[in-house]
C-alpha cells in the first residue's frame, strides 16, 4: 500500500485561456500505472496534483472547471451526486472508474 489516505483526493486545476481542465484521482491512484491489454495509462502527480483535498475541496474545484478529467471510483462518484454528468457516463478503464465531461 502506498500509505495514501484513501479518504482523500489529489487535483490539479490548469487554466488556459480558452478553458479550466480539473484533473483528478483517488489519493491511492496517484503516481499508479494502469495498464490492460494495450493500454498503459499512468496517474502522473504533474496532471493530477500533488497535494491532498478534501471532498469539500475538490467540489469546489469541480464547480470552476470547464472540462473535468476524473479517476477512481469516490472521484466519479463525487462528480456524479454534485450533478456532473450521470452514472451511466462513466466508464471503466483498466478497473478503474473514469469520467470525462465537458461542461456547458
């Protein structure tokens, strides 16, 4: 085990110009390589953040993203009982939960 709370989330909001993109995990996904079949996916702290949140932290990050970029299964499932997209959109990658929405 990594040590990692597992009631914690790590994200990261980047702003450009034309948009915010939240990325975030489950604290125990951070800096994990998923991998099935051909697909190697690695939760890398440089997209996904390096400081632990709390869910009221990361709803408050959810609430200025303009694209949301999520993993873990207490991730999405955050996401979806604050209303942001449903339970039916996201999907499983390599037995982890992901959803990623835009806003409008």
């Amino acid at each position: 085990m990594s040590g990692k709370r597992t009631d914690l989330f790590y994200a990261k909001l980047h702003r450009t110009s034309e948009a915010a993109v939240l990325g975030a995990c489950d604290a125990e996904l951070l800096g994990k390589t998923l991998t099935c079949g051909g697909l190697v996916l690695y939760i890398d702290p440089a997209f996904f953040g390096d400081y632990p949140l709390s869910s009221e932290e990361l709803a408050a990050m959810m609430m200025e993203a303009d694209v949301l970029n999520l993993f873990g299964d207490r991730t999405v499932f955050l996401a979806v009982s604050l209303g942001y997209g449903g339970g039916s959109a996201a999907q499983e990658v390599c037995g982890t939960k992901h959803l990623q929405l835009l806003r409008s």
